[in-house]
C-alpha cells in the first residue's frame, strides 16, 4: 500500500531535521497544529484511530473538550434515543 500525505513546506524541513526520528518529530508538528489528527495517523501508520488516541495519550498529549463539545453530544446521543 502507498499513502501520500501532504506535509506543509515548513513542517517538511522540521521533520528532514529530525534525524529519522519520524513519531518525535511528527508528533511535534501536531502539537505546534502544523499537521491535522489525520495526517499524523496516517504518517505513523496507525490504521486504526483508537490506536493513535492511545498514542497521544501514552506522550501526555491531550485534545481539548470543553462543556460545549460534551452538551453537544450529549445532545446528538439523545437525538439518537440514547
């Protein structure tokens, strides 16, 4: 399987500096917000989202959820029957 990933210029010269450390470096682009969620699973080839959730989580990195998102979907759940 081949995969291409757009990689903006400037996050390309940071990972070309990394000296092959690819996860460091990559994981550090999605801290800075240089690369999205996918792009970073798809770099590290992670197939399943799950896997790169645990990912993150296992190098203290953390997404942002507010008491919006949780009303929103709280809301969603309960427009679903749940």
């Amino acid at each position: 399987m081949e995969v291409t990933v757009h990689i903006p210029d400037d996050s390309a010269s940071h990972m070309r500096e990394a000296d092959g450390d690819l996860a460091r470096c990559a994981l550090e682009e999605f801290k800075q917000q240089r690369i999205t969620k996918p792009e970073l699973r798809r770099l590290l080839g992670f197939g399943i989202l799950w896997k790169l959730d645990g990912f993150l989580k296992a190098h203290g990195v953390y997404e942002d959820y507010t008491l919006e998102d949780f009303e929103q979907e709280r809301a969603a759940l309960k427009s679903l029957g749940f």
